[in-house]
C-alpha cells in the first residue's frame, strides 16, 4: 500500500464551495421534504447508534448536508440501495414518495424508463417527444428515456430531485430530476467482489478496485455481470392447441413444441455484462480531474407482457367507444377477427365458419394463468424477423475538471460523449395480427461549464453556467398489423437531430442570520428536426411513401425564487416558486405527410411549502411538504376523424389540455433505541384537467392522469444485532404500497385499473468487519402479490387487452468480500 498516504490526500473534493456547506446556499425551487433514506448509520461520535448520521449530496452542485438543501431531494446511499435489496433504478421507486418508474413494455422496450415524478412523466420511447424527469450519470445528462434503466453499480448514492428543476438542470426535468453519483477513486487499494444467485437461475457477478498509481494518479475499475430468465413463460400455441389452424400456426420454423410443458422460452429476463473506469489525477490541491470510461451489452427479453382478455368485436365493452365503422351484419370485424376470416382461415386453416367456432378460437389467445403467452414474435409468411429478445449497446466517457480558482470561486467542466445502438420486438399473440421491430442508434455530446462563488463577506453567494447538447438519433422499424388494415404494414427510417444551448445563474442573499432569499434563471435555446420516412411497399401501397421533415424551435426563460428560513438549530422553514418547460415534440407517429405537425411545448409553475427537521437529539428526522403543479398544453393522444384533415383519423398526438396537480410528502426516520431503526414515507397526488384543448375520445375534465397513483405509501424496519464487537445479524422488513393505477383516461375502462397493491421485501444480512465479509438472504414480494405494471387496452381495433406482469417472488443470496 505504498501509496495509501497520498490516497488520503487524493481525490477529497477540497474546494472553496464546501465553506457553503454550512448554510442552505441558494435554493432551488421547490421547497420539499428532504429523506434521509441513509441505512445502516454508523456510530456518531459518542458511540451511539440511535441518531441519524449527516448525509452530503450535491443537488445544488455544491456539498451540502442533505437536511439543510432546501429542495424536494430524497438521497438513497449504497448501503440503502444494498438493504432494499434494489437490482436497478426501477426499484428505487418503491421507497421514493410520489416517484414512479417501470420498464416499458414489449412496444416501447424493456430499457425505456417510464418515470413520473408528481404525475410528470413520459411513457413513449421516441425522441419525437421529449422526457419530463430528467436522467443523469455524474453529472451527464442522458437525453432519451430508452437506454435509461441504470444499474445500480458501485454508487455511492442516488439523488431523487422533485418538482421542476429548469433553473440548475435544464431541459425536460419538469417533474424532476434522478441522478446517479459514483464512487470516485480514492486511491487507497481497497476494493470488493461480490456474487449473488437466485429465483430463475439469477446470477450476478461484480467487482471494484481502487487502484493508487501515483502520488497524484488513482484509478478505480468497476465490473458486472449478471443474468436471470423471464417471469413470463412463452408457449408453443400448437402445442397447447393442436386442434386449431394448421402446422404454420406453429411459428418460425418451429413447429409443435413435442414435451410436456409446451414451453419454447421467457419474457422478462435477460443478461448483460459491463465495465466501467475512473482514472482521477491531482495535480495540485485545488485542481482535480476525472476521466472516466463505461461500456455496457445487453441482450433483453422482451417485457413480460400477456393478453388479459380478447373479443371480435369492434365496440369496447367497457366504453362503448368503437375503433372503426360498423360494417353492415354485425361487429365481428376487428382486425382480430378479419385476420382470422381472412388469412387466418386461407393460409393458416383456422375454422372460424360459425359465431361459436370464432369466438372459441379468440379465446384460446388469452393467457392461461396470468404468467404465460403465445405470443408469436415474427411472421414467417412475409419474411419479417422478431427474435423475443433484443440487444443493446451503450458505451460514453467524460471528462470532469474541478478547479480553485481561488478561496472563494470554484470552476466545474463536464464534457461527455454517449452512444447506443439497440433493438426489440413487439409480439402478443400466437398469430401475426400485430408484430413490431424497432431499432434505435443515439449518440450525444455535452459541454457543461459551472463558476460557484461566494463575495460581500459570504453575504452572497452565487452560480454561474453554460450547457451545451447536441444529438443524433435513428430510429428504423418494421411496422405489421396485418389484420387490422393493409395500409399500416410498413417500414420506417426515422431521424432526428437536436441542438440545444442554455446560460443559468443563481443567487443565495443571506441578509440577516437564518434567512436565504433566492433567485434564478435559465435561458434555453433548442432546435430540433425529425425526419420521418415511411416506405408502405410491403402493403403494395408505395403510392403513400412518403419523406417529410418537421423542424422545432423554442426559445425560453425559465425563473424560480424562494425564501428559506432557520426557525431554530433544527427546523428548517422554506417556500418556492419554480418553472420549467418540456420541449415541444412531434405528432410521433403520422400515417401520411399531412400527419407530420408540430406540439406546443409543455409549461409547468410550482409552488412548494415545507419544513426539514431533526427532533429528540437527531433521533427522529421528519420533513414534509405540500405543492401546487399548474401543468399546461400537456400532450395526449387525440382520436378524431374531423381533426386537422383526417390526420387524427387513427389517431395523432396534440396537446390536449390543462390540468393541475396537487399533493403532499411526508417522510420520517427514527432510531428510537440502539440498532433500530424504523422508516415511513407518505405521498399523495391529485391531477386534475382544468381545461381540455381538444376533443378526444374519452378524455374528460374528470380523467385521471395515467400510471400515476393518488396514494404511494412506503415503510421499513431493520434492527443492527451485534453479535459481539466484530458480528453484526441485520433483519430488515420493507412495504411498499400503491393505490389504484388507471392505464386509460377513460374513467369507464375499469380493465385498464390495476387494483392497489402493496409488496412486502425481506432481507437478513450477516457481517463479519474482521473478515470484510458478508452474507445476505433476500425475498422480494414476499407474499407472490400478481401485479400490472401496464396495461393496454386494444380490443375495439387488434381485438385483445394485454398487460405486462409485476416480477412474482423472489429469492436471493449474495456473498460478499471487502479488501
């Protein structure tokens, strides 16, 4: 360990802005209740281990002690994400109030983070539209919601901001932001390896070590490996159902699956392997720089997603609403049932001649149990490739330089280079009525440039920044719904381009003792094309091709002010007022050049009240706060044949109206008594429409806002047992709960409901400190809760409801050892 002394000295983040740590320095918007989501304290300085510890966090670019950071912030350390058992980001939600995310499903990609944060959030994948929760890696802005479902590898913590964070962050964090901090190079030779196994063969593999080069260098190297099979089983139809259709029915060359289970494979699993490296230099004490690399392959299933129920008809039996014109005779006429009539008697021998005959053939389509599918993935007949698995590329570096330019001014470079190349498939039914491959290809670059400094004897102090984006993206298809209409089967090569620049400042005025008074502002300027590209020759419809370009341009100011207040050592008093924007989209998804229009931009203004505080000696850390959300020119999807032409004939996107969101958080942590310690979170959101800017079916001023539940409740429990002064027994219990979910805004499609839920998580852990060794048993879902992460409901047009299935329980074991 030659260089463990000069490891000390390495890489300790000393810089002027750390003599702002002491005070609440200039507050960002959004007054919110900060949760010390810190597991396993460690002794303070008394030896106790009844008091929360201080936890630093840098959600306002400076270091900070979280409870004295006047924004909605909830900061998760790695030991916490260990103790909760978290595999990705995904399941940081469960313990974050008024945080939602899940993986898309099978359509949008299971590497599509569908997060929402006080109901603001993108479901599409498509950079048609933009993301309203804004993701970041040390500081890296990642511009897509597809390729954002981190792993949580060698963190040291994980920031939640809520609210909008347009002033500091920027573009599309309208509902907040998440980032990730890694651990940075110390240095000092220490590292760990850690192997974990369980439900569905899961195995996971990874490592750190921090290696001491030089006086000055350090370099820390970070690897994973990890794989587990799918939740959902994929059954050979054929073999379940020999009587029905011919031996095409039985796939891609498959045929009948001869064995006992008819199983041909999974959805929901996946494996993948990645490498990540830091190199930190010091070339003097007040300068330090971090070049850091990553690379990531993935091969994903696709989601978990199964059919719920099927029908022939063209009416929803729920809304009355209907997909299509009623043809003379009846209303069997869903492009189930006309592929059925059609192509699926002529060419795959089902025997559809009679009512009863169809409606038993559309039945064998559902899931049988809740957790199978037959779910098809390609169409042999026209040569269209949809392998139930898709891959994803991802590697980027960047390069960070932290400067003192002098005692009280300190200079923030980040430059970064991203790129990903990825692809999936959509596939539900045991015959090719709907089959979907998408590929995506995105690369960015990024140039941030900060200046913190403090002047007036620390009476002012203030941030001054420039941000730099510029992105490619390429999104080719193959788009077969060939028995819904003849025209939608067809290929796609779209592109898009941006090119964004912002300049922000903020200021923190310190008048008299305890009281902050704050300002800011950011100007952005964007400019976005999306070229669309539609080939229909595979319907023998090249009449309709079509290449047109759309081009946006927004140009906005963003302010925020707040007003802070000490009302004691241990109470924190604060109110804010913030904005944001989300940047104007595309209708996404045009059947013809005279689809391809351009979306308003989104507006958001918040107003936020709250209080922090550490009662009874630091024993109990309770914060809550309450906000008002005015959330206006909100796009939707819109279906009506007299919109712009015709173009929203099948459907468009719009912006559809105004709505406003209110709610609450409380969060509270006790250490009642040594070892133990006892956690509880509330959340609650009301989105309301306040005015609809156009008509669309079943969109009223009473629809709910999708995906998002009113009430999200989160608890724990975990007791640190010395066994003696070495050993260390740790139980935990966590809960999670979540009311009603509504996947439609259509208050009459009571399918599209997921009923609430809650799901309970178990973890024991055995630590040895003289060993560095560690052994922990893990179940998730303890009581095998079946749950619905999306649901979509296609019956009165493709003819079935389909919903992708909450992982069932789990169990695991994961070894670790410390060096």
């Amino acid at each position: 360990m030659t260089n463990a002394k000069p490891a000390r000295r390495l890489f300790a983040r000393k810089f002027a802005a750390r003599k702002f740590a002491a005070r609440a320095s200039w507050v960002a918007l959004g007054a919110a209740i900060v949760a010390p989501h810190a597991a396993f304290a460690e002794n303070d300085e008394t030896g106790g281990k009844n008091v929360n510890q201080e936890i630093i966090v840098t959600a306002q670019f400076r270091e900070q002690a979280l409870q004295d950071v006047p924004i909605a912030i909830s900061a998760v350390t790695s030991e916490e994400l260990e103790q909760r058992s978290v595999k990705n980001v995904l399941d940081i939600a469960n313990s974050v109030p008024n945080v939602e995310m899940t993986s898309g499903g099978s359509g949008y990609g299971a590497q599509t983070n569908q997060a929402f944060i006080r109901g603001l959030g993108q479901a599409d994948f498509l950079t048609a539209f933009e993301p309203r929760v804004g993701f970041y890696v040390d500081d890296v802005y990642y511009a897509t919601t597809y390729g954002s479902v981190f792993d949580v590898l060698d963190l040291e913590r994980v920031e939640v901001l809520r609210g909008p964070q347009g002033t500091l962050f920027g573009r599309n964090s309208v509902g907040g932001a998440l980032r990730l901090i890694s651990k940075k190079p110390k240095g000092d030779n220490s590292g760990y390896v850690e192997v974990t196994g369980g439900s569905r063969e899961r195995y996971q593999m990874r490592g750190a070590y921090d290696l001491g080069l030089t006086e000055q260098l350090a370099l820390r190297v970070v690897a994973n490996a990890k794989g587990q099979e799918g939740h959902v089983k994929r059954l050979d139809y054929k073999c379940v159902y020999p009587q029905y259709g011919n031996a095409q029915v039985g796939g891609i060359g498959l045929g009948p699956v001869n064995n006992d289970s008819c199983q041909i494979g999974t959805l929901g699993g996946g494996h993948s392997y990645s490498f990540r490296g830091t190199l930190g230099y010091e070339p003097s004490s007040d300068v330090q720089v971090y070049l850091s690399g990553d690379y990531t392959k993935e091969t994903a299933e696709s989601s978990a997603e199964v059919i719920i129920d099927t029908q022939s008809s063209l009416i929803n039996p729920e809304t009355g609403l209907a997909g299509g014109a009623i043809p003379v005779g009846g209303v069997d006429n869903n492009g189930l049932a006309k592929w059925l009539k059609g192509l699926g008697t002529s060419y795959y021998g089902f025997d559809v001649s009679t009512p009863e005959k169809l409606q038993a053939v559309i039945a064998s389509f559902e899931s049988p149990d809740g957790y199978s599918t037959y779910a098809r993935y390609g169409n042999q007949r026209t040569g269209l490739v949809n392998p139930p698995e898709g891959t994803m590329e991802a590697y980027g570096g960047s390069l960070t330089i932290e400067a003192n330019l002098s005692d009280d001014v300190h200079l923030t470079s980040i430059t970064a280079y991203r790129k990903y190349t990825g692809d999936f498939g959509q596939s539900l039914l045991a015959v090719p009525v709907e089959e979907v491959r998408n590929g995506m290809t995105h690369r960015q670059f990024s140039q941030e440039l900060r200046l913190l400094g403090s002047t007036f004897n620390d009476v002012l102090d203030y941030t001054l920044g420039a941000y730099y984006l510029d992105t490619e993206t390429l999104n080719p298809a193959r788009v077969q719904t060939e028995g819904f209409t003849q025209a939608l089967d067809f290929f796609s090569d779209d592109t898009a381009t941006l090119k964004s620049w912002a300049l922000f400042g903020a200021v923190d005025l310190h008048p008299v003792e305890r009281l902050t008074l704050s300002a800011g502002v950011r100007y952005s300027n964007e400019k976005k094309t999306y070229t669309f590209d539609r080939d229909y020759s595979p319907s023998n419809l090249s009449v309709l091709n079509f290449v047109s370009t759309g081009k946006n341009h927004d140009d906005r100011i963003n302010p925020r002010f707040s007003i802070a207040y000490e009302a004691s050592d241990n109470v924190n008093l604060y109110a804010s007022y913030s904005t944001g924007f989300t940047a104007s989209a595309f209708n996404a998804r045009p059947f013809g050049a005279s689809g391809i229009f351009s979306l308003q931009a989104e507006d958001v203004k918040s107003y936020e009240v709250g209080f922090k505080s550490n009662l009874f000696d630091n024993m109990l850390r309770l914060n809550a706060a309450a906000y008002l959300t005015e959330f206006d020119k909100i796009v939707g999807t819109l279906r009506d044949p007299a919109y712009r032409s015709g173009a929203c004939a099948i459907f468009c996107n719009e912006n559809v109206g105004n709505a406003e969101i209110k709610g609450f958080e409380v969060e509270a942590m006790a250490r009642p008594a040594p070892g133990l310690m006892i956690s509880g979170n509330v959340g609650y959101t009301d989105f309301r429409y306040k005015e609809l800017l156009a008509t669309t079916q079943g969109l009223t001023l009473d629809s709910p806002q999708t995906r998002v539940p009113k009430w999200n409740l989160s608890g724990a429990i975990q007791y640190d047992a010395d066994l003696d002064d070495n050993q260390t027994l740790t139980p935990r219990v966590d809960v999670s709960y979540r009311s009603d979910i509504a996947y439609s805004n259509n208050l009459l499609a009571k399918s599209s409901v997921q009923p609430a839920y809650a799901l309970v998580n178990l973890r024991l852990t055995y630590a040895n400190k003289d060993l560095g060794f560690s052994l922990a048993a893990a179940v998730t879902n303890l009581f095998d809760e079946y749950y619905l992460t999306t649901i979509t409901d296609q019956r009165e047009s493709y003819g079935f409801l389909s919903a992708t299935v909450g992982r069932p329980r789990e169990w695991s074991l994961t070894l670790r050892k410390e060096f």
